[in-house]
C-alpha cells in the first residue's frame, strides 16, 4: 500500500489530498459507479492506494483496490482502478469525450471507465488501460491456451499444451504489465512463459535488444543469463519470453546467508554483459547522469522543502565532483540494474527486465545496484554489514572480470548520484519522505 505522508502544500493536484482520504475516495467512488451502486444494492466498503506516482511539472497518476460488498455488507469482489488526475475538469472532461469512443473489455463491476469532473480525475477499471491495448487480452488465460494451441512455437513450444493456470506479476498503470502463464503440455511436461504488456511500440524495441543480447556469444557461453525472447505480438504489443524459474534477490535477501559470496556472482555477470558488443541506442552517459541530478536535486527541494537545505549541497558537490572524475567509454548496460531484476535460480544468477538496454556509462549499473543496496540497508531490509560487505565484494568481484575497472571514486559517485536521481526521487514521487534523510546523509559520506 502507497505510503501518502508527506503532499506538498503545494502540490500541483490539490485533489490529491482529498483523494488521499480513502473514506472519501470509496465514496465518491460509489457515486460514479453503475445502478446497483446508486439503488444501494452494491456498495464500496473501502479502498487501498497501491501505487502512486506524482512528479511536479509532469502529471500524477495511481492504482487503488476497491473492496465490494453487496446491502449486507458481503463481499462479492475487488476491483482495481488506474486513474489519472488533470489540471482542471475542462482536460479531464475532453479525455473523457475521448475515452467514450472506444471498446472495453468488461470489468467485473462496471462501468469501464469513469470520469470524476469534481477531482478532474480519469478511471480505468482493470483490465481496461488506455496505454495497454494487450492487457485486457492477457487476463483471459483461456484465450492465449488456444493461441499456444494453434502456434506453440510462438511461445517457446514443441507442442501444443492442454491446460493453462496465470498469474500477475507486476502491474504499472500506464506503462506495462506482466503474467506468468503456467501450461501443461500434452505428454504431462509443464512449461512456464512470460508475457508483458507494453506502451504502443516499446515492446518491438524491448523484443529487438533482448534478441540481440540473447544471441551473443557471451550469453549463450553462459557468461550472464537471461529469459529467452520467444516472439513479440505487435497487433497487441506484448512480448512474449521465458518465465525465470527463481525468486528475485529483492524478496530474499535479507534471507540469504551468503549474499556477500552471491554478490561475487552478480559483479562477475554484470561485467560480462558489460562486455560484448551490440549496437544499441546511446542514452545513459555519464553526461546523462549528471543531469538528472541537476533536475531531481530541483524537484526534491520543490516537493519536500523541509529537506531543501541538506539536499542542495549534496546536489552541488555531486555536480563539482562530476566535472573532476569525466566520462568514460560507453558499454551496453542494463540501465535498470536492482535486486528486483536479478533472480536467484537452480542454474546460477539471471538477470530480467532488459527493456531499458542501451550504450552508456558501465558506472550507471554499477553504482544503481550499490544504491539500492544502501536503500535496503536504510530500510533495515538487509543487516548493515552484510549490505556493506556485499557492496565490497560485488565491487571487486566486477572490477577484476571487466575489461575496463572502474575507480572506487567513479562507483561512489554513480552510487551517490542514483541515490538522490532515483531512490530519492522515488521518494518525491510517491509522497514519503520516510527514508529521504537517511538517503542523503548515505549520499553525503559517499562523495566527503
């Protein structure tokens, strides 16, 4: 459940505080709901805000549950809803016009979509998202059984399965969604894929990096591992791919005994990658980086002024100490390297999620994982000395595989730089300033 502590005084959605107040939320809501809702034979009992995400100057979208109970007070169901908030209900309302033109999939209560003109706020109930035209397809597993049925080799198959079982994984409104589709195939044999929704064309760009770091031949040498890309649907932009056997090092590592010895495993691959040669788009140079700081240094000392005092210096000698240390060569990376995208599985370490796959600074992956392992540790998520002897490991196990090592000042400040331009910056998005101190203190001894 979102964490809503800290709304700006002067927040760009004054709505959002109001929304916020999930009494109010699950009333309104039943306001703009179906007949049932308005006779009093349905009713919303409560709702949870899952996810939220406000970034000042850009827009402010979240996901909430909604808890729905019959006259006498039964549950018959939960129902999930994107919305998306608006400068004003004249914006929301041509939004709206748009919305009522389109087909829907139905949700389980309706309507699919609502407009809230008193919030300026856009509903979607799930599995309707304006941005995903495959998810509404996904859900219904009956459907991609008989599509595996007709082409197996679509997803990774010699043969057609007779049974199928899914499972969400992640969804982020707006911009992909995940299920694991468990299939039994007709000699008895099980075989798991993976298929995720994306944003109109980000998918065949996802499908083309990943056949391309897949083809390598330090990939297929076993030097890192990944799930194979199977194919890529573009009448309904979902990629479809192997489903990692394994848990993602973000649910167990603070049950891992030996995560310092694994972190050995994890530099190791990461400079493998790091390694081969593909041409890829050029995005997350050192330059990149630098000014993302600039600009999430801004936007920190606008929504949490509070903190603006302790994060503007820090934000100052990252961008002196930038100009010391330069740029250096550029490499593929997997520009989105965390404990959530590397798994645990029965053949060794693998790494997920290469959507964000480009040419850039190797220090963006390296100082990306040491800075969530400093927000876990924050977090007490992990024991501060074996974050700290993880760090170390991982560090020296990746210096002394790639081929270019990179300098405990260039890993500190990528580290420190991540720490304010990401986990931070999470921070100001999802409106929870719980860890914002402790993240830059963290960063302020990285670059002393």
């Amino acid at each position: 459940m979102a964490k809503l502590t800290n709304i700006p005084a002067n927040c760009e959605f004054p709505q959002l505080h109001e929304i916020a107040d999930t009494a109010k939320l699950a009333q309104k809501l039943s306001q703009h709901l179906g007949p049932a809702f308005a006779s009093g034979k349905m009713q919303v009992v409560g709702c949870e805000i899952d996810q939220l995400n406000y970034q000042p100057r850009t827009g402010c979208q979240l996901l909430f549950t909604a808890e729905i109970c019959d006259r006498d007070q039964q549950v018959l169901g939960r129902q999930s809803f994107y919305g998306k908030l608006f400068r004003g209900a004249q914006r929301s309302a041509r939004v709206w016009a748009r919305q009522q033109r389109k087909p829907w999939a139905q949700p389980q209560f309706d309507p699919a979509v609502i407009h809230i003109p008193e919030w300026a706020m856009m509903l979607w109930a799930y599995p309707n998202d304006p941005n995903l035209p495959g998810l509404a397809r996904m859900v219904d597993a009956e459907k991609i059984l008989t599509e595996a049925q007709t082409a197996p080799e679509k997803f990774g198959l010699s043969q057609s399965p007779v049974a199928i079982t899914a499972e969400r994984t992640k969804y982020v409104p707006g911009q992909r969604c995940g299920y694991v589709y468990h299939m039994t195939l007709a000699d008895g044999a099980a075989h798991s894929i993976y298929g995720k929704a994306y944003r109109n064309g980000e998918g065949e760009k996802a499908h083309a990096m990943m056949k391309q770091i897949w083809e390598s031949e330090a990939c297929q040498r076993g030097q890192f591992a990944l799930p194979q890309p199977y194919s890529y649907d573009a009448d309904t932009n979902v990629l479809w791919q192997e489903a990692i056997s394994g848990e993602p090092f973000a649910k167990i590592a603070e049950s891992i005994p030996n995560l310092p010895e694994v972190a050995k495993e994890i530099g190791e691959r990461l400079a493998a990658f790091h390694g081969i040669h593909l041409e890829l788009p050029l995005e997350r140079t050192f330059e990149f980086q630098v000014e993302e700081t600039r600009r999430t240094i801004a936007a920190i000392t606008r929504a949490f002024p509070d903190y603006a005092s302790a994060a503007a210096p820090i934000g100052q000698k990252l961008l002196e100490f930038a100009a010391q240390i330069g740029a250096d060569p550029v490499t593929p990376i997997h520009a989105s390297f965390k404990f959530s995208h590397i798994f645990a599985t029965k053949k060794g370490i693998a790494f997920i999620d290469f959507d964000g796959a480009c040419l850039g600074d190797p220090g963006y992956d390296v100082g990306r994982f040491i800075a969530h392992l400093y927000k876990m540790k924050a977090n007490w998520k992990i024991d501060p000395d074996i974050a700290e002897q993880t760090i170390t490991n991982f560090c020296a196990s990746y210096n002394r595989a790639a081929a270019a090592p990179l300098s405990p000042e260039r890993i500190n400040w990528f580290a420190a730089s991540h720490l304010i331009a990401s986990q931070v910056y999470k921070s100001v998005k999802r409106m929870d300033a719980s860890l914002v101190s402790k993240l830059l203190k963290i960063a302020d001894r990285l670059i002393s």
